[in-house]
C-alpha cells in the first residue's frame, strides 16, 4: 500500500507462519475476526444479524503478561 501525502507512507505486508502450513496465518487472521465478535453477537437482540449490525470490534490481547508466566499456561498452550 502506497499512500502520497506529506508524510508519504509505504507498507509492504506478508502473511507468514512458522507453523508448517503456508495458508495457516490466513486462517489464523480468519478465526480472529469471529472470535473477537463473539462478545457483540451475544449482546444483540434476537435475530439475524449482518456484520453490519454489529458494533465496531477489534484485536485485543487475549492473554495477561501473569497468564504468560504461567507455568500452567506455557504447559497447555505453547505444545505443538
């Protein structure tokens, strides 16, 4: 993405992963978007809604820096 102005700005992105699979970040990216709706879907009203109805959401961590100290946390979660 190139956007002229004053600053210009350059962003060059890749989707990468070291997990083996080259469409895993993909779908990493994918998952993270209805995961952080979740919240928004169970606070509105009954019926069918569109991504449109819900309210603006977005990445938050999901994780404290003490759940990454963790013992218990690095035991279950970091294993591949």
């Amino acid at each position: 993405m190139v956007i002229d102005g004053e600053p210009n700005i350059r962003v060059d992105m890749s989707l990468t992963s070291d997990f083996g699979d080259s469409t895993h970040a993909g779908y990493v990216v994918a998952v993270t978007q209805v995961t952080t709706a979740i919240p928004a879907v169970c606070a509105a009203p009954a019926g069918v809604l569109t991504y449109l109805d819900l309210p603006p959401h977005g990445a938050r961590p999901a994780l404290t820096a003490a759940d990454m100290r963790t013992a218990r946390f690095r035991r279950t979660t970091l294993r591949r």
